[in-house]
C-alpha cells in the first residue's frame, strides 16, 4: 500500500477518523478494563498465529468482545493485535482501523437488539436472532470498507470492486461469529473466561486442516512454477510469455465480470498453457529459419503433452482444458482436434487470444515485437474466424483503460520481411 495514490490515502485517513470517533465516547462507559485488556491481549496472540501459520485471519475474539462489551470498547479489542501485525505502517493502520469500525457497528447492532442480556441470560435460542445481526452487520462493514481500497487503491473497476466480497465472506465470518458467541456465553456463565478460552481449540484445529489444505495448493504453484522455469529455459526467445499470458488471461476474465476463483484459475492457464513444450525437441523451438511440415507437426503436439503433465492437477480445474485445446480456432482450422465455435472451452478461448496478443508485442527470433495498438487491430481483425469477439472486445477493453507495459525478455532477433507472418495468424509459430 506504500504506492497507493493520494485518493486512497485521504480514504484510510477517512476511515481512520471515523474509528477514532467510535471510541471517542469510552471515557463515559462503564468499562471493565480488565476484559478489554484481556480480550485484546487474546486477539494479538491469536492473530499473529492465525497469519505466520494458518495465513489467515481470526475473527472469534473480536465477535465475543462484540457481544461483551460496550461499542467503544469493543471497537478497541481489534487496535493491538492490527497495529503489531506485520506490514507497512499504512497498512497496519487501515487494517486497525476498518476492524475498529467493523467491530462498534456489530457491537451497536447487538447492544439495539438486547443481545447483551441475552447472552448474560444464556437466553436461547433467542441470542442467536441479535448475534445474527451483528455478524452480518460486521460482514457488511468490512466488504463495504474492502471494496472501497479496492476501487481506490487497485484501480478495480468500481462496478466490480464489491463483487463477490460478501458471498465469500459470509460463511466463515458466520463462524467465526457462532464462536464467539459460544465464547460470549461461557465468559458470562459461573465459569468464566477460563472457561470461554476452550471455545478457541476447535477453532485451532479447524484452522489447521484449513492451513493443510493452503500448504499443499502452495506445493501445487511451486510445481507450476518449476514447469514454467523449466519452458523458459528450453525456449529462451519466449521467456516471461507464460507470466505475461497469464496476467492477460487474468485482466480479460476480470473483464467479463468472472468470479475470484475463475480468474485465478485462468490466470493459471495462462502461465501453463505453453508447458507441453517441454516435450518438443529444442532444435525445434530455436530454429530460426521456417519449419518443415514433419517438424510443425510435432511442435503443434505440445497442447496435447501440456494436458498429460497436469491433468493430474486437480485444482487447476478448467485451466487443465485451456492447456489442450488454446490453439483451435473458431473456424475450426485450429488444432489438436479442430473444434468448431463453442465446442471449444470457454478457458482456452480466453488464453487464445492472451497468448496472440502477448507473442505478437514479443520480440521473437523471427521477428520484432509490434506496437499494443496494432496487435489489438490484429485480434479486432481475426475476432470470429480465430478468435473468440467476446473475449477480444474484453482485452481491448481493458487494455485501453489499464494499458500494457510488460518487460520483453527476449533477444532482439531479426526483423522480418516484408509479407512474413504475424503471431496469431496461420502460419506464425507460437
């Protein structure tokens, strides 16, 4: 966040005041300290774990100090443990600050409900209805809060930036908040906070399938990256194109209004689509003069190799199709199978045109990279017969507003003559 533009600084700054007025009126709160103290003291431990192990956040603490505490001073259980946290001070700042306000709004919610004399009551089920509310409400908050940094910060378009935020956040906050209601309840019964400690064990253990299950996704995209090294060694005038056509396949998914999960998933297709060339001769990705049709024939094999490397991915999902079938076309001249139209998967026509428009503004060896207008004016040309108009439009789209400035790794090569091919069009070599 230390490169953000002035806009998103002046909307943390926003945030942040509005946090310092929701605990402004502490002093004249009935307060006891000593729970304040203690739940913050819990929230820092558990956060710092939750994040150097789990790499996640952990929201129980601040729901049980929701449903105990008074708004201002619930508002402060969230400041230590965000404020310690690792990163940059803006951003250890914005992080204290949008919880703060997450936190008083949920506190508030539950206050209004009766909440607080029906967990001092163990009143169920009715202390379900106001803890309810409140973890909506905290919900809410932090995906309004959220989107905002993302439209300022990021740049996402504001149309998408709330997008799917709260959908995805909703189930594990629910959580989270049923913890800390069971914390709420316990610290009030004749037991005490000794007793509304043990609450956070099943929590712990849930996180760590949960951590497992991140550890081996890791595993997986370091084999991907290993992959992708290895094509880039191999094919030294394409190297960079696999991160390059990833990004573009992430920036026309993002476009199209896709899901989170989708664009990360065609963002790996992208940067595997090229993997099946570690199964081609490397004569034949270096050859600098024209290929034979023997020798196109075995190089047009490497979406089917791709496929057999990393069908066992499961992960990869639909990124696994764009792999094998990113070079048919529309009009069914394409290969390995020569689909037609929409018999071609919706992920391969995406990386299609990625991997068109990132070749054709790459220096190759037989011939230098063309500026972003007329590549764009290429795809534009061949939307239709090659490629898919829906993801073409996409691209342009988003490249007229965000732009592209990738780093051209390769040689300068040579430039071609006159009538030579161009990437993307039949007869150039991708």
């Amino acid at each position: 966040m230390e490169g953000i533009p002035a806009r998103a600084r002046v909307y943390v700054a926003c945030v942040a005041l509005g946090a310092l007025l929701c605990v402004q009126p502490l002093p004249a709160t009935r307060t006891p300290w000593w729970a304040l103290a203690l739940l913050a003291a819990l929230y820092a431990g558990c956060e710092q774990i939750a994040r150097r192990r789990f790499a996640g956040t952990f929201h129980p603490v601040l729901l049980a100090g929701a449903f105990l505490l008074a708004p201002p001073a619930a508002a402060l259980v969230a400041v230590p443990g965000a404020l310690l946290s690792q990163g940059a001070p803006l951003r250890r700042a914005w992080r204290a600050a949008q919880l703060a306000l997450a936190v008083w709004a949920a506190a508030r919610v539950h206050w209004s409900l009766d909440g607080r004399d029906a967990v001092v009551a163990s009143d169920f089920p009715y202390a379900l209805l106001p803890a309810g509310a409140a973890v909506l409400t905290f919900c809410l908050v932090l995906t309004v809060l959220d989107g905002g940094i993302l439209a300022l910060a990021e740049r996402v378009p504001v149309r998408r930036a709330w997008r799917g935020l709260f959908a995805r956040s909703l189930a594990p906050t629910a959580v989270h908040g049923l913890a800390g209601l069971m914390m709420a309840v316990l610290w009030r019964s004749p037991y005490g906070p000794v007793a509304a400690l043990l609450v956070l064990l099943p929590m712990g253990v849930s996180w760590w399938v949960f951590a497992q299950y991140h550890r081996e996704r890791a595993a997986h995209q370091a084999t991907i990256r290993a992959l992708v090294q290895a094509v880039d060694i191999k094919d030294g005038y394409t190297r960079g194109h696999s991160e390059r056509v990833g990004h573009a396949s992430m920036m026309i998914a993002r476009e199209l209004g896709m899901d989170t999960e989708r664009v990360e998933v065609l963002r790996f297709a992208g940067i595997l689509h090229d993997v099946g060339k570690l199964g081609v001769p490397t004569r034949l990705l270096r050859k600098d003069g024209p290929l034979t049709p023997e020798e196109r024939r075995i190089i047009e094999l490497h979406p089917e190799y791709g496929h057999e490397m990393v069908r066992g991915i499961s992960f990869l999902g639909e990124a696994r199709a764009a792999v094998l079938h990113h070079h048919e076309r529309l009009d069914g001249s394409g290969y390995p199978y020569g689909l037609v139209g929409g018999q071609i998967p919706e992920s391969a026509r995406v990386v299609a045109v990625a991997d068109a428009f990132d070749a054709m503004t790459s220096t190759r060896s037989y011939r230098r990279a063309r500026p972003v207008d007329v590549a764009l004016e290429e795809l534009r040309r061949c939307a239709g017969t090659q490629f898919d108009p829906r993801m073409v439009t996409a691209l342009v789209r988003v490249i007229q507003r965000s732009g592209w400035s990738p780093e051209v790794t390769a040689g300068e090569g040579r430039v071609p003559a006159p009538g030579a091919p161009v990437a993307g069009r039949p007869g150039a070599r991708r």
